[in-house]
C-alpha cells in the first residue's frame, strides 16, 4: 500500500518566512502539490517556484475580510473549497480556520514534519534562523516546537 503526499494550502506568512531560512523547497518536498491564491501571489510580491499552483476563489472569501487579511482569508476560502491542508501562521487567521474546522499547520508545523520526515536535521537551528528575521517567536512556542521535534535538552 503506497502512501500519497497530501496536498497544502500556504498563506503568505509562510512562505515568506520560508523563504528568508531559505527552506522555501521544503514545501515541494513534503507535499504532492502546493497552491496558493492570486491574493497571496500578490501579497507575496516575488517570484514563486515552478512547483506553487495558483487557484483563483470563489469571492465568498470576501465575508472573512472584516476578520482578516485578504490573503489569509482567500486561503482559508480554498481550504474549505478543496478540504487540503492549510499553512497559515497569524493567530486571528488560525482562529477563523479553527472554527471553520480546517485542518491547519504553520510554518513552525511544517519544520517539524520536515524534521520527521529526515528532510532538516534540527528544527533549532530553524528557530535560530528565523530569529535572525522579523518573525517573533515566544519562548513558550519554541519550546512547544522543539518538544514536538524531540529537541528539548
């Protein structure tokens, strides 16, 4: 019985944060296929890799907007289109998806897996990269990600 590679929804968040640790691929790695929206691919304002689909929403995302960005919202509208996993790391985002009943990771998730799945060799020195970045983490999180990474020592 052969296994196959789930397919991910990313936000821009994770993307950009992947792209700045350089871990960008990771998604090509662990998932059959990577989609985002056009709303994201503008957000996002570089290139994507050859290996990101870009889907276009129906406009019912458009209700999530009070709550959220337009990014975060048209991922969480593909998510409950398509039922593939959803990357989004913004608390208030996570939250909508959460109540929505999406299945969700973050970027932080996605390292883990990458640790698990023999892809990176340590998520601590993920966590000392993306401290070199604007991307805040507190000390609790760390923790809780290096727990799930069986890193804590």
């Amino acid at each position: 019985m052969t296994s196959t590679m789930p397919k991910i929804i990313t936000d821009t968040s994770c993307l950009i944060l992947l792209s700045k640790i350089g871990q960008l691929n990771l998604l090509n790695e662990l998932y059959s296929e990577v989609w985002v929206t056009q709303e994201i691919v503008n957000e996002y304002g570089a290139g994507l890799p050859k290996f990101i689909k870009i889907s276009r929403v129906k406009p019912k995302f458009v209700r999530l907007l009070w709550q959220i960005d337009k990014g975060e919202a048209s991922a969480i509208s593909l998510a409950l289109e398509s039922g593939y996993l959803l990357a989004i790391d913004d608390l208030k985002a996570r939250n909508v998806a959460f109540n929505l009943k999406l299945k969700i990771t973050g970027t932080l998730g996605l390292l883990v897996k990458a640790k698990k799945s023999g892809l990176i060799d340590s998520v601590k020195d993920q966590l000392k990269a993306i401290e070199k970045t604007d991307f805040r983490l507190s000390e609790d999180v760390k923790k809780i990600v290096l727990i799930q990474a069986n890193e804590l020592n």
